[in-house]
C-alpha cells in the first residue's frame, strides 16, 4: 500500500466524516495509536488505548495469534462510518460506532503480502474512561 494510500485511509478514520459528536475524535485518535501497535507489533502500545490489561487482552491475543504465526500487519487502519455519543459525563463517554477494517494487508517473514478480506461495517458500543493519561478504552460491544 502505497504512502499517500495509507496518509488518506488515516485522515478519512481520524477525521471521521459521518461523525455527530466531536468527541469521536477521540477514538479516531486512538484507533491511530492500536493501528500502530499492530503494524509495530508491540503490545506496550496498547496502554496508550486501553485502560487496563483486561481491556486490551482481545487485540493483545490477536496480536499474538499473528506473531506466532509469522505475520505482521501492514496498513491496519479503522474507518468509521458513524459516532454519536450516547451518554456523557467527565470521566466517561459512551459512544455508538459504525466502523470496518480498512485495506490491511499480513506480511509473512518471507515478505509475501497478502491482503485480508473486506470487512463489513459493524455497529460497536465503546466506553472510553479519562484517565491521568487521557482517554482511554474502556469496553468495546458487538451490536
């Protein structure tokens, strides 16, 4: 995937077009920092998203099941379709997402690349907490 494919697949997520709330930024900057973790494969990464080990242990074992396979992601990137916040308060928001995975591609140690199948736009409810670090993922809900 070329540089200038990947600079517009990351502005259109962290910009989130079909956004309600500005507070959807938020997790468009988020998205940024797990997209990294995953091409990086570096699972410290993750404490800069979630707000604990329990809330990231989903990505961490995916990130495993791709090392220990041989694979690394290349170009991972969210693209959310929608955001509202449902509920607010200081030191919590609950946001309705519809989001996909955008063009992603698994690099295997040999350096063959593969693309992953299109992703189809799923309806989440993300909790992000504030926390001294910033805001952080809480919970993510299928539906």
């Amino acid at each position: 995937m070329s540089a200038l494919t990947r600079l517009l697949w990351l502005l259109a997520a962290s910009l989130g077009g079909a956004d309600h709330d500005p507070e959807c930024l938020l997790l468009g900057g988020l998205d940024v920092v797990r997209a990294r973790a995953f091409v990086e494969d570096d699972a410290s990464r993750l404490r800069d998203v979630y707000v604990d080990e329990r809330a990231a242990r989903a990505d961490v074992g995916v990130l495993r099941s791709y090392r220990d396979r041989g694979l690394r992601l290349d170009g991972m990137l969210m693209v959310r379709e929608a955001c509202r916040v449902f509920a607010r308060s200081p030191q919590r928001l609950t946001l309705e997402v519809v989001d996909r995975l955008g063009p992603t591609a698994v690099v295997s140690r040999s350096g063959e690349t593969q693309a992953l199948p299109h992703d189809r736009p799923t309806r989440r409810t993300v909790v992000l907490e504030r926390s001294v670090e910033g805001w952080r993922v809480a919970s993510v809900r299928e539906g």
